[in-house]
DNA sequence: TATTGTTATACTCTATAACTATA
DNA sequence: TATAGTTATAGAGTATAACAATA
C-alpha cells in the first residue's frame, strides 16, 4: 500500500514525470523523440526483431510500435527484411546512418543529461547508476 | 559529451522512459493521469499557486497548465479562487475531495509502484531514494 | 483458431499563435 | 509595454477495434 511506504520514495513517480518533460524539451528539431530513440537503441543492442518483440518489450502496443516504427523508417534509420520461415513476421534492422545517428552527440537530449550528470559527484553518480538498474529490473518485470 | 559518460549510465533515459510507459499502464479508469496527479500532489505539498507558477514548476507551457487544471477542476479536485490583489491571476487550491485522493490506496498506478518496491532489498530501497533526490534536483533546475 | 501486422479512429499531453484583461 | 490567462489549432504518442495474411 501506498502508506506503508517512506513517503520520500512517493515522489518517485512525480520526480520521473518532471524529467522525462525536462529531458523532452532539451531536444533540438533534429533530435529523435524519445519513443525513436528507446527503440533505435535497443535494435542496436540486441540486433534484428519483429515489431511484436519490440512492443512487447518497449511496453506498447503492436499497433503504437508499427507508427514509431514507420517513422524511423521514413527517416532510413531502420530497414525491413521480412521474416526466413515465418511470412507474417517483419524483421526491424537498424542501419548504418541508425547506428551514427545513435552516436552522434549533437543529440540534444543526451547531451544536457550527460551535462548534468558530469556536475554530480562519483558517489551521486554511482548511486544513479545502481538505481538505473534496480529501474530497469522494475520496468522490465 | 555522451561518450564520455559511462556507457551504462546512457541507458537511463531508455530506463525512464520504459518505467513511465509501464506506470501508465498500471492505471485504471479512476485513475489520474500522471500530469494531473503530479500537479495535485504540488498543490498538496506547497499551498495553492497560480497556472504560470505550476506550469514553471512542472516544466510546461501555461496554455498546456491550463488545460490539466481545467480537467481537474471539472472532477472537483481544486477550485480556483481570484488574486487577492491581482486581478490578472487565479489561486489553484486543492480541494478536500483531491486531498482524499491523494491518499487513496485504490490509486492503482501508485499502488503498483508501492508493491514492487516493497519487493526491494532495504539497500535498494535506500539507492532508489537517493537517487529520487538527486533526479529531482536535475529536473528542478 | 491463433498470431503478425496494418488501417482507421480517438484520446491525452504538449506545443505555438493569437487574443483579452489587467498591471 | 509586460504579464496572466484563455481559446484555437496542431503534432506526437498512445490506445482500441476491425481487418487481412499467414501459421
């Protein structure tokens, strides 16, 4: 129950909100959106899968993958190549100009929070990460 | 820059952005939507403020403020009151009802973010409090 | 019958632009 | 002239429902 908890910790979902705004509006026009970029990121992690595997693990539906997909696609950041054995499954593949754009640091976004996060002390930036992770545990359950 | 962060700490905005999709989805029809809980839960903690003050504080636009307290005035859950000495500006005052809300269990999103952090180690409990601390201080800036 | 993906449609959240009222 | 707020409109991201193709 939401009482039971340290009352401190009830603000995580307020404090997420206000970051995941601040993060958006420190995007320039070029910059991906946030959804883009989730999905872009984990093609270049994991390689090639089938927008069923990616809603399932970006936590959206078939349907909202199929327009984020559509998207990069548009921009010839990802291709399609259909599936070896099964003809109703497409495979997403990021391509090379994905992979630069991945790591290109005039991403906007990315690099005000890298900003911010140099101007934190070893130990904040320690905790961040364990906390990125224990996050991540939560998010992917 | 980018690369020079910790590569795993470059996942963090894939993490939040993954968490607040799950979040989402843990509500229900009663529920509020994050934005509206989030600025319910401002008024709750700091006294009533005007639209331009919340929407500094919440990193939005005033036009887009002023859409969410419009929907939560519409379910009872703040009243607006005139400026004492202003005749521009409007107080936003969470209602008894709202405060109730705030406070209800049955709030599925919260609850559901209550369980899983109850499964959590008490060091992990106390990472992730520290680390809401320092993403707010980020985000506030 | 079940699964994969698409198309059509709608809702939420946010933005920009143009306006009114007040300071 | 500057500020607070509203109205109108648009775009991104997501959802549900209905459909076609394939397994």
């Amino acid at each position: 129950m939401a009482r039971s908890l340290n009352p401190e910790l009830t603000d995580l979902v307020h404090t997420l909100g206000l970051l995941i705004r601040r993060i958006r509006a420190a995007a320039d026009s070029h910059d991906l959106s946030l959804s883009e970029s989730s999905v872009l990121r984990r093609l270049e992690a994991n390689g090639p899968a089938t927008i069923a595997d990616l809603a399932r693990a970006e936590r959206v539906k078939p349907q909202s993958m199929g327009a984020t997909v559509a998207a990069l696609e548009a921009a010839s950041l990802v291709t399609r190549r259909p599936h070896p054995t099964d003809g109703r499954q497409v495979l997403i593949e990021i391509t090379t100009a994905g992979e630069t754009l991945r790591r290109d640091t005039r991403d906007a976004k990315r690099a005000w929070l890298a900003r911010e996060i140099a101007t934190l002390t070893p130990d904040e930036q320690a905790t961040l990460f364990q906390a990125t992770r224990i996050l991540r545990r939560i998010a992917e359950q």
